[in-house]
C-alpha cells in the first residue's frame, strides 16, 4: 500500500480508475470534495475523485484560514447557520489539532462603530449559547484599558471597549490535504490534475466522466453509480456540460488577503475590526507574520488565477491604517498577498457581502449531484448531507447498505495525537525525536506542528539523508518534506510543494525565493520532467512569486 498517495503514481492510479465502477465520483478536489470522499469511503462506498488543478488549489487554499463560528451571520439573523458552523469548529479541532487551533479574538468597538458594548455583549452571548462553545472559551467584555492592554496598535480615539471570544485558525490547503490522506488510506481513489472533459450518459442517466490527464495528457473513461459536482467557483460550468443549469446560479466574489512581516505590523492579538463601509476585518498573526483580509467585490475574470488589484490592496491598506493609525503602513510594506474565490448562491438584490454562505444540493435530471456555496468550517456536516442523499438513492438501486456516517469522531491525517488536550505532550515528544534525527528543536517543532502524527514519516526522512549523505543542495528539513510532499502527498509541481503542501508562498515567501531552484531540480529527477517542463513550471512559480507581491496590472498575462 505505500506510495498510494503519490505524485509518482499518478499515471497508474488513473489506469486502474479507468478499469472499474465506482459507486461515488467527486469531481473536486477543494475541502468540500475531500470531506464527501472520506465520508462516503468510510460508509462502504467505492469512491474515487479527481481535481483539474492541484488539491485546495481554489478556494481551500485562499480563505482567511479561520475555521469561524460565523459571528457576522448573526447580524443577518442565520442563527441556524450559526448554531451548525459554531458546533464544527470543535468537531474539527478534535480530528486535527495539528492544522487548526483556537485563537482569542478581540473585537474593539468604537464610537459610532457597527458594534456597541451591548449590541457586542448581546451577540458574543448569543454566539456562545448557539455555538455550544466551551465555558473556558466564553465571551469576556473589556475596558478600553483592558483592551488596550490586549493590543496597544488599537487607535485610542473614540475606543469603548471591546468584545474577547475565541474562533479557530486554520491552515485550510493542509486541512483539505489531509482529510483528502485519510479518505485515500481508508480506499478512495483521488488524483489530482485531472481534469473531466466530456461526461457520458447512458440513456439520459450520468454514467461517468472521459477525463484528461492535465500534465501528461491521458484520456481515462471513469465510470460511476453516482457522480458528485464539487468544484466550487466551477460548479456552473459543469452543470453547463450536463445542460442542467436551470433556477439558482452560482455568484462569485473576490476576496483578498494581504501579509506583512511582524517586525513592520508587530500585532500582538487578534483582531475584527468593522471598516468605514460597515464590512468586517480580520487581522491576525501567524508565524512572525501579520496578515489581514479580507475584500469582498463581485468577480468576473479568470477563475483560476484571481488577482488582489491594487484597488483591492488600497482598501485593506486604508482599513488597517484606520484602526492601527500609528502603524502607517504602505504598499512597498506588503511582504504577500493572495485572492481566493466564493463560490455563493446568487440572490437578487443583495450586496456580495450580504448574500449567504448557506450550501444547497441541486439534483439534475441525469442523475448529478451538485453541491454549491458552503463555508470551510462546515465542510464535515455538508459532506455528511451530500453523502446520506447518496447513501439513500444508492440504496434504492440496490447498491449497499452502507454505513451510516463516522467522521464525527475521525481523526484526519495527521490527527492521531490522543485528542486536543493531549496535543502539547505530542509536539514535546515529536520535538525531542526531532532533534535526535539531527534537526534544531525549532525546526522540529514546526514540523511536528506541521504534520501532526505523519511526522516520524519526515523525520525518517532527514535520518535516511544523513546516512546517505546526498543533499541535492537541499537542507536536511527541506529534502525530507521535499520527497515527503512528492511520495505521500501527491506533489506533482513546484507550486503544490510552495504554496499548497507548506504555505510558504504566502507567509515565507524568502524562503521559497531561497529554495525554488534545488527543489526544481530534485523535483525534476524524481519525477522525470523534461527540459521543457522544468521551464514551464520555473515559469508558472515565478508568476505565482509575482503576483503575490505585484497588483494584477502590472502582471503580465498567464501563459497556459
């Protein structure tokens, strides 16, 4: 079973996909695609799913990374919405406290301000109570010294006080990566730049996909009882090729999020702010960084590469300027940025802020299940839905039974650590084994952090390296997670290994300009690419590096 998972079997894996009948295919391979494969492989059902891009390459890998309770749904009176979301966040925490953690957030509020001391303690009260959050993690109301104290970048002019509660942050491409690890070890079949090109139908009833290997240009009939439209921003576009897109349209909005070094922006706390036009705003710090986000404009352009604008940029810039008034920061401050998409359903008449983040399930007359819009954080409920309705029709076909859902309390990938509680005693553990391979406590710890109960796999790695003595040009850390990322993660390009599988194009970006070409080149042995391939793909990482520190109009175009 090893290497199942791999970049360097990708070609096999889509042979074999082409060669029996799934019960399940997802096309999709964001959070909302991983969650339905591991659901519907853990029931007993035969799953598979392929993505045109690299897995959480759409918007999983571009949110504000918080796993939120959605307290801003309450000002649009979405209690359901809320209640549901608040009670994931723990769920979510519990199977992988390596990728997501709890997170203090203060909410100052000042005169004039959307929120006041009672509307704020009225709504952090309501939050808490429909959210079920956990007494330690109540609500506190602040003083304006309190609050200052909390975090002394705060603008001092017109401050009241502030609101304290707790959201959860996230690494969102690591979360959707190993939810999609855990439904691959428990039999699903998921590969990724594969991209469904022409759907077949057998008497008007969707049958299957002809898919095309998008890096080495195979073509693969996958057959299936049930197909699963999960592609997020592109779920129109398919249900344009099953000429069922009738009633309710997906809306697209653009949101932007910008990074600053810490040194430049040292915010020390958490904070969601309101801005002049009344939307809400995050800043946070993470890893030395600071960053803030997020924009919200209606969008239309090139799905696949959305871009912060310097319109965009100026807006943050002002909005952060506004709040943390000593700071001044300016363009030339930005260290990173990246856009991401929202795929919502559209509603007449609303303001791309307004319209709700609540998923819905169309069913075409052939048979395709698509879900569309949806939040990162109920990524696990809207699965469990889409996979009961599978479940039950498959059921009626005769298929089955199957299981009913158990990902409640299923640890993902990586989250094999004995619970949240016992977390800190894994990363001192993990840290001490680390350092004994030969690495800094620090860089063990990131690690750890990093990969959760994978970890020994990468510290096997570094241990295997030291004995063979080849480095490549790569450090010992960078080489493991290196052949780690290619040979248990599926990496397939550089672009997967620097912004999807470690981030690092967003909140390291130094280091990626550091590494880019050893790792090109180790890339380039272990996965047989030819000159050609090594310029394309030099070339689409260059671009990524540029557009993140670049406005879109001063990017040259993408060459595809």
């Amino acid at each position: 079973m090893k290497h199942m998972f791999s970049g360097m079997n990708r070609r096999n894996k889509l042979e074999e996909m082409a060669n029996g009948v799934y019960d399940v295919l997802i096309i999709g391979g964001g959070i909302t695609g991983a969650g339905i494969a591991l659901d519907a492989q853990m029931r007993g059902m035969k799953t598979a799913l392929i993505e045109m891009q690299d897995f959480a390459a759409g918007t999983s890998s571009r949110s504000t990374k918080l796993v939120h309770g959605g307290l801003r749904y309450l000002k649009q009176f979405e209690v359901k919405m809320v209640a549901e979301v608040g009670k994931e966040r723990a769920v979510v925490y519990e199977n992988g406290p390596h990728v997501t953690t709890p997170e203090w957030m203060l909410l100052p509020f000042y005169e004039g301000g959307t929120f006041g001391a009672v509307t704020t303690s009225v709504g952090l009260r309501v939050y808490d109570f429909l959210a079920g959050v956990k007494r330690e993690e109540r609500r506190k109301m602040l003083s304006i010294e309190e609050t200052l104290g909390k975090e002394p970048l705060l603008r001092t002019q017109g401050l009241k006080g502030g609101g304290y509660y707790v959201e959860y942050r996230t690494d969102d491409a690591r979360l959707t990566i190993e939810v999609m690890k855990k439904a691959v070890e428990a039999g699903a079949d998921a590969v990724n730049y594969t991209k469904a090109e022409e759907l077949l139908y057998d008497g008007g009833k969707l049958v299957g996909v002809k898919a095309r290997d998008v890096i080495d240009g195979g073509e693969y009939r996958i057959r299936a009882r049930k197909i699963v439209n999960a592609t997020g921003p592109w779920v129109d576009t398919l249900r344009e090729l099953d000429r069922s897109k009738s009633g309710k349209t997906l809306r697209l909005t653009k949101g932007v999020h910008l990074v600053f070094d810490g040194v430049r922006f040292p915010l020390r706390q958490a904070i969601y702010f309101d801005t002049a036009d009344g939307r809400m705003v995050f800043a946070i710090p993470r890893d030395g960084k600071t960053y803030v986000g997020t924009t919200d404009t209606d969008y239309v352009g090139d799905t696949v590469h959305p871009r912060a604008t310097s319109g965009d940029r100026d807006y943050l810039l002002a909005a952060c300027n506004h709040i943390f008034p000593e700071l001044r920061l300016t363009a030339s401050d930005i260290e990173s940025s990246w856009a991401g998409l929202r795929p919502l359903i559209y509603e007449e008449g609303k303001a791309p802020s307004e319209v709700s983040r609540r998923d819905e399930i169309f069913v075409s007359p052939s048979g395709m299940l698509t879900i569309a819009g949806g939040k990162l954080t109920g990524y696990r409920k809207m699965a469990e839905t889409i996979t009961d309705l599978l479940a039950g029709k498959l059921q009626a076909e005769g298929y089955g039974p199957f299981a009913p859902c158990a990902t409640r309390r299923q640890p993902i990938s990586g989250g094999d650590v004995g619970g949240s509680h016992r977390f800190p005693d894994f990363v001192r553990q993990m840290t001490e084994r680390g350092e004994r391979a030969g690495l800094s406590k620090e860089t063990a710890k990131r690690l750890t952090i990093r990969y959760g109960s994978n970890v020994p796999a990468v510290f096997d790695r570094v241990q295997s390296r030291t004995k063979n003595g080849t480095d490549h040009g790569l450090s010992a850390e960078v080489e493991a997670m290196l052949k780690y990322g290619i040979e248990e993660e599926m990496v397939a390009k550089p672009v997967d290994f620097f912004i999807r599988r470690t981030g690092a194009v967003f909140f390291d970006i130094a280091w990626v300009r550091q590494w880019k070409e050893p790792v090109i080149r180790f890339m380039a042995e272990r996965l047989g690419y030819s000159e050609e391939r090594v310029r394309d793909y030099a070339e689409e990482l260059e671009l990524e590096l540029r557009a993140a520190v670049m406005p879109a109009e001063e990017l040259e175009p993408v060459h595809s």
